[in-house]
C-alpha cells in the first residue's frame, strides 16, 4: 500500500463523513443509562447515553465530547447500530466490534439481526495500534453503560 | 561560565551526522525528527560509551576494592563531575543524581518542603507548568494543609509577571516555575522572577527539563535555589537526572529514599546517613545512564552550547515564518522569548489525526495535551501538534514538516 493508500485507508469516506457531522451527538435528556469514557493518554473524553425501555430495548443513544476523528466517527456510528437493539444484542455488538479491531483469536459474531458492515470503516486503525483505542473508546463506554457502572470506561 | 567552542557555527550542520538513529526511513520517507522535546536523539558517542561500559567496565559503584568496581566508580563520578561543571554548581556535593526532573521535584517536595510547610503556607507554581512540576506539590500541599497558587499567563504564553509577583507574599514558601515551557516554548524571565522571590524569601526550584537542551546554564548566577533536569532531553539516556541544590538547604533535608549507599553506619537502633551528595542515592543507581549522560554533557560542550543556541533560534524563526504561511494554521504561543518548540493548530484537524497523517509522510511530531493539561484548557484547546528542534535538525526538516501538514489538510479537506 503506498503512503497515500495508507492514509486513505484510515480516514475512509464513512469516517470524515461521521467526523464532521457526528449523528446523536448531544445530550440524551431522557436517558436511562449513561456512561464517560476517557482515553487517559490523549484526552479523548466522550459521554454515551442510551435510553432503555421496560423491554430492555435500547430506543434512542447520544454522545457527547471531543475527540479525534477516529473516536468521533466511532461513537457516532455506535449510535445508530445499536440504536432499537437489545440489551443483549448491544453487548454482543461491544464484544464483536473491539475484539475484530484488537484483532482477537476468538471473534464473536455479530447478532443474527444486525448489520455491522458499515464498522468496517473502523478496520484501518488495526494497521495503527496508536490509534486501536480511539476506534474502541466509545465501545468501551456502551458496555460499561449497559453494566450500570457508575465509573469512568477507560481503554487502559 | 565560558563553554568551549571547538567547532565554528557553519559547522553545526555536520552534527545530524553524528545521530545513528536519524539515518533511516519512516513509511517510505527520510525520518524527519521533530520531537525532541518529548526526548531527544542520542549520538553516537553517548551509545558508545554506555556500551563500552557494558563490555569492558561493569561492575556496582562505591563497593568493591576490585578494578572493574574501581572503573565503573571513576566513570560515574567522572560524569557527576562533568554535571557539576555544565551548570557551574559550586560543588559536586550540590550534584544528586536522580531518575530525572520528575524524581528531583518530588524529592525537593518531599524532603524539603513537607517537613516545614504548615497549614495556611502557600505554594506557588505557574499556569505553564508540566504535570511533574504540578503534581509533586499538590500532593505536598494534601499532606500539610499548605495551599498551591497558580500565577496566570497572557494569550501569547507568557506569564503575567505582575500578577505572579502580586500573589508572592511571606505566606509562600516555595515556588516551582519551569525555565522553558514544554508545550509553548516560553522562555521565562528566570533572573527577574527569582529576584521578586528573593524580596520576599520564598525559596525557589527551576524545573529546568527543557532548558538545558538549548542554553547555557549557571545556577549560580541564576540565583534559585534548586534545578532539576534530565539526561535524556539533552541527548543522554532515559532514567537519568540531576537535582542541583544549595549545599546548606541539601544539608539540612531528611533522606528521601532509604538503603545501601546512603548510609555511613547502619545498627538496628540507628543509621548515620552518609555525606552528600550520596544521602540522597539510596541503592544501585543508574551507573550505565548516568556514564551516558556524562558523555552527552562532552558532546554539547563540544558542539558549544552557545552554537547550539544561535543554530536553533534561526531555526524556529524560519519554523514559525513558514508555518504561519499555510492556510488555516494558527501558532499557539507567541511568547516573546521562545525556545526551539512551537505548537500550533490546523482547522479544526485533531491533533491525534494531524500526528497519524504526519508519521505517514515519516514526520514525528508530538501531539496531545504534552502532560500540561491546564496550559491546553486555558487556550480551549483538548491540544496541540508540538513540532520541537534539537541541534541535528535543518531547514529541510522544517520543509518536509510543511509539506506533509498541506497534505493533511488535503485529506480533511
């Protein structure tokens, strides 16, 4: 791949796209759960909120925060995946999409019902390792959302 | 102090020769080093002579009656020797080797200041400090019930010096001020600041990291009362340091780490601690690193410090006279004095993804919050790309630095 092929690979159309016109970005007024995920090292600090119903189906997310376009992107398409999931299904999605850009040995699959091809976007950072946490950061966020945890989800 | 010059200034182009590291491509382009106020690249001459040490000179320091043991304490102390020369300190007692600034501030916070500051004693430090020179004394201040004050500084990144002298009163018993700004090139007015310290008898540490890259220092005329620096941001290995004192204020401080070496009698009822410097260097020190650093000092002392100096400041104004040509760029500190660092924002690029965009075109920036956290919220800023010059860098790094940010901006067009 040339240097110019490398760069593209990284900030893929999806990615400016989702940078610079983030979607669900904004405070989430109604949200039932909600949690921060900073990145300790760069400062990358996000909030993801979700809204669940009595059935546990997640009916709207938000984030709000700063950060690099990678982690940006990131979080605002976590926002429309997991957008009418499950609970379940979100946390699956959380385990199949930072195990793939880690690169783990044991992948999980995405739930039967959702569509995860757009993620793909993310793919170039697994070539950075730098920039691993920036894609995983808003993820990191979701599950701790989904657990209740009060405290900060940090990539560390 | 006069430093020798045993190379004419034109000269100063051939050094790049004497960096190993710097020969080599970065993603299929010339590595264009612009990072060496994060950590600077090493010589050859400072590699070698850890090296050497390694093969033919290692054994432990200050014990053995054997030669190996003999010639490792000759070359360490030979270097804490050079250390004491390079910044004019009256004596090698006033020489504590430490791990770096970091490890010198905390024992100047910890020996020095904890055991006389009291509730209601203040401590004053600067809006352009780096993290080490912050936190080592907020943790202090916990311990004691003394209260840290924060001088401000103007939109160019200079410090407000009426305000700073404003805030000194006989309540404040130490202030920790940085000689140059890691993440804004600020020279700061050290002469002038320590005298207003003086009126009021407010005791005074220079965080010196990323001064004595670039200048001639001479802590005597400085007038402060400690310097810490590090080996490894002028051009010596990692983990080594100094903390330079005034031999009466070393004297009367408590150890600061205990163990071997810093003792002169140990029974289970009492230990005599040992003279200085050596109170201070509990343990096995960094005997390699520190032979390292010793070499680094000869190798700057031979470039000429007041070369290096001339060499970098023509640099950083060619630097920040290009950059401020390229559309949409905005220098962050304009400081009237400054120092061979420059950050500086593009559009609304983030830094992380204006250093990933660099580092493909092999330029090696810094970027991020450069452990000055408060320094980047008082601009708004979340960072910035810290483009910073060692002796070894040239005009056609700062030209190739041009280039790949007009391809960045491309990319984020």
């Amino acid at each position: 791949m040339s240097v110019n092929e490398e760069m593209q690979d990284l900030y893929r159309h999806t990615i400016l796209d989702h940078a610079r016109t983030p979607r669900n970005f904004g405070r989430l007024d109604n949200a039932t759960h909600s949690a921060e995920g900073i990145n300790p090292l760069c400062g990358d600090k996000l909030r993801l909120y979700l809204s669940v119903n009595a059935n546990d189906q997640i009916i709207n997310a938000g984030f709000e925060g700063s950060g690099c376009a990678i982690s940006v992107a990131s979080a605002s398409l976590l926002t429309e995946v997991v957008t009418d999931l499950s609970v379940a299904d979100a946390d699956v999605c959380f385990a199949a999409v930072t195990g793939r850009l880690t690169q783990q040995t044991t992948v999980v699959a995405a739930p039967k019902n959702v569509d995860l091809e757009k993620l793909k976007a993310l793919d170039g950072v697994r070539q950075h390792p730098s920039r691993i946490k920036c894609a995983t950061l808003a993820w990191h966020a979701l599950h701790a959302a989904l657990e209740q945890s009060s405290t900060t989800a940090t990539t560390e | 102090m006069s430093q020798p010059q045993l190379l004419p200034t034109t000269d100063i182009s051939a050094c790049r020769n004497d960096f190993p590291s710097l020969h080599q491509e970065i993603n299929g382009h010339p590595l264009t080093y612009l990072d060496s106020a994060a950590s600077a690249q090493q010589p050859g001459v400072v590699i070698e002579a850890v090296a050497r040490y390694h093969r033919e000179d290692h054994a432990n320091v200050h014990r053995g009656v054997h030669t190996l043991s003999h010639r490792a304490t000759e070359l360490y102390e030979g270097a804490r020797d050079k250390l004491c020369n390079f910044i004019n300190a009256v004596s090698r007692a006033e020489i504590v080797l430490t791990s770096g600034t970091t490890e010198s501030i905390n024992l100047v916070a910890q020996s020095y200041c904890r055991p006389m500051l009291k509730p209601g004693d203040q401590v004053l430090i600067t809006w352009l400090e780096h993290h080490s020179n912050i936190v080592p004394w907020q943790l202090v201040c916990e311990q004691t019930g003394a209260e840290l004050i924060v001088a401000p500084i103007n939109d160019q990144g200079d410090i407000e010096l009426d305000q700073l002298r404003a805030l000194m009163t006989d309540r404040v018993k130490m202030l920790g001020v940085g000689h140059v700004s890691n993440a804004l090139g600020t020279i700061n007015p050290l002469r002038e600041i320590i005298a207003s310290a003086k009126e009021f008898g407010i005791a005074v540490l220079v965080d010196g990291a990323q001064g004595v890259p670039h200048m001639t220092i001479d802590v005597q005329a400085l007038g402060c009362d400690f310097y810490a620096f590090s080996g490894h941001k002028m051009f010596g290995p990692t983990g080594t340091g100094v903390l330079w004192g005034r031999e009466a204020l070393l004297e009367k401080m408590p150890p600061y780490k205990g163990g071997g070496d810093m003792i002169l009698e140990v029974t289970f009822d009492k230990t005599v601690f040992n003279e200085l410097p050596y109170k201070f260097e509990a343990g096995t020190p960094n005997i390699a690193g520190t032979i390292g650093f010793g070499a680094a000092v000869d190798y700057l002392q031979s470039v000429g410090m007041s070369n290096i100096n001339a060499h970098e400041k023509s640099l950083h104004d060619y630097m920040a006279s290009e950059l401020v040509k390229i559309d949409g760029l905005r220098l962050i500190g304009t400081a009237k004095n400054q120092a061979s660092v420059q950050s500086f924002a593009l559009n609304d690029i983030h830094p992380h993804d204006l250093g990933t965009l660099l580092d493909h075109q092999g330029v090696a920036v810094r970027t991020g919050h450069h452990c000055a956290m408060p320094v980047m919220q008082r601009f708004g800023l979340p960072g910035t790309t810290r483009a910073s010059l060692g002796l070894y860098n040239s005009t056609d790094d700062i030209d190739r630095l041009v280039v790949a940010l007009e391809k960045a901006r491309t990319v984020f067009a």
